[in-house]
C-alpha cells in the first residue's frame, strides 16, 4: 500500500526552510531527517560543522545528542526488566546502595545545606518517569548553589563528584523533576549487566539496530566529524562554544551522553514505532513499547 505520509512531505519546502535558517545564521548548520515505521521520508543536510569553519554538515555527520540519550538507556533498563532482572516498583537502592544515602535539600542555614532523609525511598519506574526527587543542577537554584557551596565539579565534566552525593529537592513520587534521573538508571544497567554502558548498548541496541554511528565513546574519525556545540553572543549571534564534551569520562552518562548521526537515531525511532522491531532484529517487546507509551505520573504536578 502507499505510505499516506509520504504525501503529506514536501522536500522542497523543508530544503527552503533549513537553508533560510543557515543564510540567516541562526544556526552554523543543521542535519535533519524524518521517518515512519516504513522508514525515511525525509533527509537533508545544510551549513558547516562550525561557524566560523567550512567543512560542511552531512548525513553521517555525528552529533552529541544530549538529552536524546535518555530514551536509549531506558530502552536498555526496559530489557533488563523483560529479562527478569530488574522489577518496576523495585527499590534504586537495592542495586545502588549509594542511592539509598542521598539527602533531600529543603534550603539553606546561611551557608549551611540543610538535608534531610527522603520520606521513601525512588522505585525504578520513578527514575524512568522523572519522579525520584533528582533535578538538573541548571534549572534548580538551591542546587546550584548547593553544587558551588561545596565545590563539586562541573556537571558536565564527566567526573562522578557531580553525580555521587548530590542530594534529592524533593521527595521521590512528589512530583515530576527533570534531571539526573536516567543517569543512575544508567549506573543501574551497569550494575547489573556488569558492562559499562557504551558496551552494553553496543551490544544490544546499536549493533542490532545497524546503529553503526551511535556511541558513548566516539572515534577519532567520529570526532572529525562531530557538530560543535554553539552559543548565542551578546548581538544575537553565533560562536562556537567552550564547552568541550569530555569523550573520556569517569563515568558515561546515561542522561547525555551519546553522539550519533540523524540517521542512526532514526532507526532507533523507527524500531520503536514499529513495537521494537527493525529489519528482522528486536530489542523489545510489543508489550513494553506499549508500557512506554503510557501515561505513568497519575497527576502528578510538574515542578514550577
């Protein structure tokens, strides 16, 4: 039968709209692409790698997909759960003991932290669902001041100082709070398939899927073509930014972590509306791709 969507994308158009934006310099460069369970129905690519540079942006450019990370570790803490080896409702704590000594921050005495045991402890389906009291140092002020009080390390550096000890700003099943939540789901992977991470989804995501592309420890050939991270300046254009992703972590971060190209994503995206399926090969089960589709907050409030 005819794809119904692939009548409803015009190429011309979206080629019109993405080289407007790069002429503009809103941004240096831009890959996009789109798709249905059937497979690709758009691809394009615009611009450079950098602003001030002249290698052009590709289809196999790699990109640090930041947050779109957190939907591959959980796809790989899904089949842990579908394997046996790890329960929804099942306590953090119970693979990591660390877990269980963090703190709820309820504000300062002065200069003082002031800390507090959580009423409960986070189950897994709250570290999945954003519902374990962990939020971004960025978009919590009692956080970061918290971090800068005690001199942890840059969030973004790479370094387990500032993930470990850091505590909860609320209590677990409270209320939504976006934040370092899938990181530890992904030391629970870790844990408890007794693979670093990158390993693991290589292993069982990635080379399934034909994810050639996609990594958590990019090559030195991946890096020669990896995107730069930009930023606004003060007249409202672009520079390349300073912050430089550490590709030699202590630790990989399931929140953030990964590069990839639009490409590979797409097949990621793909196996999933297909029910986890892709070209023969199947990393979850039409059931759980069902249970990842469904509402699991129950009302909770966001947090404002």
């Amino acid at each position: 039968m005819p794809n119904p969507t692939a009548h409803t994308i015009d190429p011309a158009a979206i080629d019109t709209l993405l080289e407007g934006a790069v002429d503009q310099r809103t941004l240096p460069g831009v890959i996009a692409v789109a798709g249905d369970r059937d497979g690709t129905v758009y691809e394009g690519a615009f611009g450079n790698l950098t602003v001030d540079g002249d290698t052009p942006a590709q289809a196999d450019t790699m990109i640090a997909i930041a947050s779109m990370t957190k939907a591959i570790t959980s796809v790989a803490a899904l089949q842990l759960i579908e394997q046996g080896r790890l329960t929804l409702e099942q306590k953090v704590s119970s693979v990591l003991p660390a877990f269980g000594e963090l703190s709820v921050l309820d504000g300062f005495d002065g200069e003082k932290p002031r800390l507090r045991p959580p009423v409960r402890q986070a189950t897994i389906r709250q570290l999945l669902t954003h519902t374990s009291g962990l939020v971004y140092w960025f978009s919590d002020a009692d956080l970061l001041r918290y971090h800068q009080i005690e001199d942890l390390p840059d969030p973004l550096s790479g370094r387990r100082g500032a993930l470990d000890g850091v505590p909860l700003v609320g209590d677990p099943g409270a209320r939504w709070t976006y934040g370092t939540s899938i990181d530890w789901l992904g030391r629970v992977v870790e844990t408890l398939a007794g693979q670093d991470l990158d390993a693991y989804c290589k292993q069982h995501i990635f080379a399934p899927l034909g994810m050639s592309d996609t990594t958590f420890s990019p090559s030195d050939a991946q890096r020669e073509r990896l995107m730069r991270l930009h930023e606004r300046t003060a007249d409202d254009g672009l520079s390349v930014s300073p912050i430089d992703l550490p590709f030699d972590p202590e630790f990989y971060s399931g929140g953030g972590g990964a590069c990839s190209t639009g490409r590979d994503y797409l097949r990621f995206m793909r196996a999933l509306l297909r029910g986890g399926e892709l070209d023969g090969e199947r990393i979850l089960n039409p059931q759980t791709v069902e249970l990842i589709f469904t509402d699991h907050l129950g009302g909770l409030p966001l947090r404002r």
